[in-house]
C-alpha cells in the first residue's frame, strides 16, 4: 500500500506517522519519506522535535520495580480475573519525590504542547492499542514487513524476528487472503501480527503468547470495538488473539470463525 499525497494531508494522519518515526515503527520506505516532508517544512520539522523531546523526557524517566504479585494482578485482569488482594497484603515500597517531580514536568509540557500528538491520552486498554497500531499499518508504505501468502514463509521469519509466530491459517478460499506479517509494537511490546485482506479491507491479527495459569480460554470472540474500528478477542490454550478492521462487525465475526476452526483442525 503505497503513500499518496491525499493519504499524508491529513494533520493527523501526519501527527501519527511523526510519532511512529520517533518511535522507531515506520519501515524504512516509510521513513524516508517522512523525514524528507520534515527536512522540507519547519512547521513539521518543528511538530518532529517536539514530538522527539517529549518522548525522550519520558524515556529518560526511571522505571520503577514492577513486583511479580503485580504483574500476576494484571495478568488476571486481562484474562477476566477478579479484583486485586486486600490492602493490608499488599507490599509497600520507598517512594521517589523526584521521579514525580519529573512526571509532573512531563506532563507539563505534554499539556502545554499544543499539538495533537503531545495532547493525545494514552490507549485506554490493549484493544485501543491495537487499534492504533493497525491505523499505523494502514498508513505505512506496506502494511506487512514479510509479504506472502505462504504460512510457511510468514512463520518461520516472525519466529526469527520475535522468537514467537502464531498459526497462520490459510483462508484465500473463504475469502480471506494471508497478505503477510509484520512485527507489532503494541504498548512498547513486539508481538506477531498476520495480515488478511477482505475484498478492499485489511484485517490485522495481533497474537499474545498465554503463559501457565492465566485461566481456561475463551473461544468464543468478544467485541472489543476501540478507535474507529472493529476489534474482537478470544483466546485458545496458546494465544490471545486481536483481530481488527474498518470492515463491518459480521465480516470481522465471519474472520474469527473461520480462524479458530482452521486452528483447531491444525
């Protein structure tokens, strides 16, 4: 999918595909040609900088120790767990004054930016997330980093890339065309994406591994419809799956079904 200049006039097509460049997620077509606009209009240029300060403020910022008990609680949210454990359970831990000092700095100037990147929230769940990254993949010059329509192809260069491929069924007979995939960077984590086309849509398929104990899966898809698109999850012993499109809710429905029977017949 090539660029125009129809598809990049758009303030907050460019807004994004400037945040994707700082981030690193743009292929390297899709850079280029970004960076030339940049290099050519100080306006963008300037849009650009301050995207890039923002997000080395933030970088810069130190990570706080995540506890396992915490991430198992987060774990069991996603999964469709119950509430986190009593308070007097909980562990407690120093608290750093000048870390948040600087947050509240960042979010100074995330505030007074101006611009729609700096003032844009951040995804309020996963589904938002991916919904974001596949409208990245709707504006990159190719949606996919590997093109084939051979599951034999795709798979081996998402595990060479991630060490992690999900099934890749093949569905060009019901309609449902395997374009590729492509590395997803959805909240700073590289997950495997396949890639379908539907008569004149895409369908992105985001897939996170499921470790031991998070929970019974859950196959039947449940709507999860984030970002202007059509978003749905379900999950087997091995995966969570993300499917969204700008198609309509039954062709996403129609996608899922015949996903997970393909799976299932291996």
């Amino acid at each position: 999918m090539k660029h125009d200049d129809k598809s990049t006039a758009n303030p907050e097509d460019l807004r994004l595909l400037l945040q994707a460049l700082v981030d690193g997620e743009l292929d390297a077509a899709t850079a280029l040609e970004i960076e030339r606009r940049v290099e050519g209009d100080p306006a963008l240029a300037a849009e650009h900088a301050r995207i890039a300060a923002v997000s080395g403020a933030v970088r810069r910022q130190p990570r706080p120790e995540i506890r396992e008990a915490f991430q198992a609680r987060i774990a069991a949210i996603g999964e469709g767990g119950t509430a986190a454990p009593p308070l007097a359970s909980r562990q407690t831990s120093s608290f750093d004054w000048r870390a948040m000092a600087a947050s509240i700095m960042v979010t100074a100037v995330l505030a007074s930016g101006g611009t729609w990147w700096a003032m844009r929230p951040a995804p309020a769940s996963f589904a938002d997330a991916v919904a974001d990254a596949h409208r990245r993949g709707l504006l990159a010059a190719s949606p996919v980093d590997v093109a084939s329509s051979d599951r034999h192809t795709v798979k081996p260069w998402l595990d060479s890339r991630i060490g992690l491929s999900p099934p890749a069924a093949d569905l060009s007979a019901e309609g449902f065309k395997l374009l590729g995939g492509r590395v997803e960077v959805v909240d700073n984590v590289p997950l495997p994406a396949l890639v379908y086309r539907y008569n004149e849509h895409l369908i992105t398929l985001v897939a996170a591994p499921r470790g031991p104990g998070h929970g019974i899966a859950t196959p039947a898809p449940a709507d999860l419809s984030a970002g202007g698109f059509s978003v749905v999850h379900w999950t087997d012993d091995a995966f969570s799956y993300w499917a969204v499109s700008d198609a309509e809710r039954h062709v996403l429905d129609d996608f899922s079904s015949r996903f997970r029977k393909a799976v299932a017949k291996g």
